[in-house]
C-alpha cells in the first residue's frame, strides 16, 4: 500500500512540474513576442511614422505637402548634420499662411535633447508670429514634440478651422491632436511626454521673419 502511495505522489509531482514547465515556456514566448514588437517599433522608418501620422490625420486635412531637405533642416534649426541619421520632414507649401510642419528625426545617441531643444527654439519663433497675425493659433499651441529612443517627433499639423469661434477652434485642435497622440502611442508602445515648450505671452514678443525662414 505504500509503494502504491508513493508511486502516485511521485506521478503527481511530475505532472505538476510539467505544468509549471509548459507555464514558464508560455510566459516566456509571451515576452520575447513583446520584445519583438517593441524593436520592430524601435525599427520604424521615419518615413513610415510620417506615413501614419498623414493617415491619422486624413488625406483632406493633412496640409503638409512639401518636402523639406536635410539641409534646410539644419539651416533652420541649427541641427548637427552628422547627428542625423535619417529624417523626414514636410511642411505646407504656404508657409507664411500655413504652418503646418511635421518633423520626424531618427538622431544619434544622445543628441536627442540637443534635437529638442533647437526644435523649441524655432518653435517660439512661430508662437510669436500667430500672437502677432493670429490664425490657425489654437493649432499652432497645441503642437506636440515626442522624443522616444533615438527618435525626435514634431507634430504642427491637424483640420484647420474656418471661422472665429475660438471655443470651436480650440475643440478642433483638441480633436486633432487627441487623434495624433493615440496613433504616436501606437508607434511606440506609449504616449511620450509632449516635450513642446509654449512660450509666456510678452508684451514686447517681437517677431523677425527671417527666423522663421532661417534667413
């Protein structure tokens, strides 16, 4: 009778170790398909998240339809050239009526901050010159810039309002950009912080055309 006992309580360990096994080997292709998601994420051409972002904001209302070279880039902003590893980047042919922008950089380590930073610095420039000829404005403020990785997102874009409601305007623009930050978070597998800095509205905010243009 104790043999039989303990023949059982053996079979009954071996079949919980198996269990435990096939358990740890679930949990374990479970993660390696995550980690695998997230450096294919990590992988994404900047064409392909500027691709999305067009498709997320719609055909119609995605106003960006001119490219804008490395070098322009680095003439505006101040980039370093060689810490770009790839960009893609567009703007709306109007720019003095439109400033519809999107600039999406895939930099190298470290110069992330350096990319945001500058990026900021234009930006103010823009804040400057819609508190000065407003349109598009609630668009303009709203404007998001991502930084995940080695990967720098700067978002001007969205449906631009036609009218002077500024309460319907400035919902539109929530609208826009509640769209852009889902499919952001998408891309990277959570949203990032919206890096983008608003500059305080000054009574002397002066605005020269040539740092817009990077004249």
């Amino acid at each position: 009778m104790r043999k039989i006992v303990t023949i059982a309580a053996i079979f009954a360990l071996a079949v919980g170790l198996t269990a435990c096994g096939g358990k740890n080997t679930q949990n374990s292709q479970s993660k390696q398909t995550e980690s695998t998601k997230a450096d294919e994420n990590i992988n994404i051409s900047t064409a392909d998240i500027e691709k999305k972002i067009s498709e997320t904001i719609g055909k119609d209302n995605y106003l960006c339809d001119t490219d804008i070279t490395v070098e322009s880039l680095c003439d505006t902003y101040g980039f370093n050239k060689n810490k770009i590893l790839s960009c893609t980047a567009k703007q709306n042919s109007m720019t003095s009526l439109n400033m519809d922008t999107v600039i999406i950089l895939n930099v190298a380590d470290g110069y992330a901050d350096s990319a945001v930073s500058l990026i900021n610095n234009s930006y103010a420039q823009t804040v400057s010159y819609i508190r000065q000829y407003p349109f598009g404005t609630a668009k303009v403020l709203g404007a998001r810039l991502y930084s995940s990785n080695n990967y720098v997102v700067f978002i001007l874009a969205g449906a631009s309002y036609d009218g002077e409601d500024s309460e319907a305007e400035a919902k539109l623009a929530d609208t826009e950009y509640a769209k852009i930050d889902k499919c952001i978070e998408e891309i990277f597998g959570s949203l990032p912080e919206n890096r983008i800095v608003v500059p305080e509205k000054d009574a002397d905010d002066s605005f020269d055309m040539n740092d817009l243009i990077g004249g």
